[in-house]
C-alpha cells in the first residue's frame, strides 16, 4: 500500500491530463491525435497508472474504451485536480498584474441580495488591489464550500449553527410573506405563516434555509406546504406572486430592494423563525490570509455600526 506521500509523487499531471482526455474521447487515438502525442505514449502512461494505482482503470474494445468504476471514480478527482491547478494559476498570473489578495466568498441569496453589494463595494474602494470572487449557494452548501476548503469565507443563515467552523454574527433580517394587493391576507397586520398554508405558494430551492423553515412549521402545524412553482431567485418569486401564481416568504428588505410596492404587499410574520441571524463563517478566523482577515473586519464592523 502506497504511503500519501509515496502515491503524490508518482502520480503525475501529464498522466492524469491524457487520462482526462481519454475519457472524454472515448478513445486513446482520439486523445493522442487532440494532446499531439502518439497513441502508444498515452496507452504506456495509462498502463503505468494502472499499476501505480494497483486496478484496471479503463476496459480497451476496438471501438474504443470504457470506464471502470475505479476509473470513473479516478475521473472525477482528476478534473478537480486539474480544475484547482487552472485556478491556481489564474490567481497567481493576478498578482503579477498588481492584485495584492485573493478572498474567495460564498454566500446565500438572502445575504448577497440584501447586504453584500453595499459592504463588498466599500471594501473594493478602500482596498482596489484585493480581489473577491463570490459565489452564491444555498446555506448547506456554503457552510460545507468553507468545512473543504473550497471557500474562505462564507455568509449564511446561523440557525442551525456552523458545526466545527467558526462564525461571527454579520447581519439579522425579518421574513415576510408576500401578497398580492387584495390578497385575504393583506389587510390584517401580522400573520404566523400557518395563516398562508390554506393558500398555494411559490417556493425557493428544496433546500434553501427559508423552505426547510417554512417545511417545518408547517409539519408542526399538521399539514404541508401547498408548493405549486419554485423559483431560483428572489426577482422570479416576485414575477409569479403578481402573476397570481401563489403567496411566497423573502426577507422584508429584499422585498423593499425589488421595487415590488406596486403590486405587491409584505405581511410581517410573528413566528420566531422569521428572525434570522445571518452569519461570516470561517474554519479558524485567526488563521485567515491576511487579505481575508481585512474582509472579515470589514464585514463584521460594518455590521456593528448597522446594529447601533
């Protein structure tokens, strides 16, 4: 059995490139002809992996070839490799282009529609040389991108806590239900969401934190969320509740942010649920670059000032 470090050092990126190349031609003659390389030299390089590996990656047929699970399994780790070492190179080719910091962010919709334009904005001017490359995910996703290290800061809803990873507060938000104007629940103040199950709703993601919220009280309340469009996007859920596709639940201030007054109206709801702590989440804040722990005060001042 290989040691870690015995198995890093012979496997080698051409190989896993021509490797690469073959499953995606299907076969070794296409790839050799795409790489500019003779056939021979790839099905030597293949061989050569299969038995540093110690199994069959590849099944050879006259018409080409054919994955094994191990090598489907070899496949997808391989694009990543290549995928992480191409971005790694972008990022450096930067720094010779005068970025002095790399911050990679996730975040959810709720915190990128609401807050994030504003707050990275005024880090942007006050520090031009930092880049930031933000990725919006669904809450789940965001908190699991930062656990593996495929980002280094993430902003997300806290309530049902971070795990192993570390997290300071950032933001907190209100949920609405949105209405039609005209709507039977438009004209009564406040509603507990139990109030909209009767009606049809349009819904975010099945996994978004604000469904998963709405899922479980209505499992508490012995019915079920009556889901009839989801939607991607705040801006889509807006278009179908005027449209008369149902009743949906976004936080009040990216309600205000869309402009949707006009034929819409935002109910507040009384349930505990609809008070959210958005949280900046980090596997060890103290260990940050730099450049992050710049963004990471940044973020979480400005949040202070914005609860003062």
């Amino acid at each position: 059995m290989l040691s870690e470090r015995n198995f890093a050092r012979q496997i080698d990126l051409t190989s896993l490139q021509l490797f690469v190349a073959v499953c995606e031609l299907g076969s070794i003659g296409r790839a050799a002809e795409r790489e500019f390389i003779a056939a021979s030299a790839i099905s030597k390089r293949l061989s050569d992996l299969e038995g540093t590996l110690g199994t069959t990656l590849l099944h050879r047929h006259t018409r080409g070839v054919r994955l094994t699970p191990a090598g489907e399994g070899l496949l997808h780790h391989a694009r990543a490799v290549l995928f992480g070492l191409e971005k790694m190179q972008d990022e450096l080719a930067e720094y010779a282009d005068g970025v002095r910091g790399h911050v990679r962010v996730h975040a959810s919709i709720s915190a990128i529609v609401q807050f994030l334009p504003e707050d990275l904005g005024a880090f942007a001017r006050l520090h031009p040389q930092v880049k930031i490359d933000l990725e919006e995910h669904l809450s789940p996703e965001v908190l699991r991108a930062v656990q593996e290290g495929a980002a280094d800061l993430g902003l997300c809803n806290g309530a049902k806590g971070t795990g192993s990873l570390q997290s300071l507060p950032y933001r907190r938000d209100s949920l609405v239900l949105v209405v039609p104007h005209g709507h039977a629940l438009a004209s009564g103040g406040p509603v507990a969401f139990e109030a909209s199950l009767p009606f049809d709703h349009v819904g975010l993601h099945a996994n978004s934190s604000i469904h998963l919220a709405m899922h479980q009280a209505a499992t508490q309340a012995g019915t079920t969320v009556r889901v009839r469009i989801r939607v991607t996007g705040l801006d889509a859920m807006s278009r179908m509740i005027a449209n008369g596709l149902g009743v949906g639940v976004m936080p009040a201030r990216a309600f205000e942010l869309l402009h949707t007054g006009e034929v819409l109206q935002a109910v507040p709801l009384t349930d505990t649920w609809a008070q959210r702590q958005l949280v900046l989440v980090a596997r060890d804040f103290s260990s940050l670059p730099a450049t992050a722990r710049l963004l990471v005060d940044h973020l979480t001042a400005d949040a202070t000032l914005q609860a003062a």
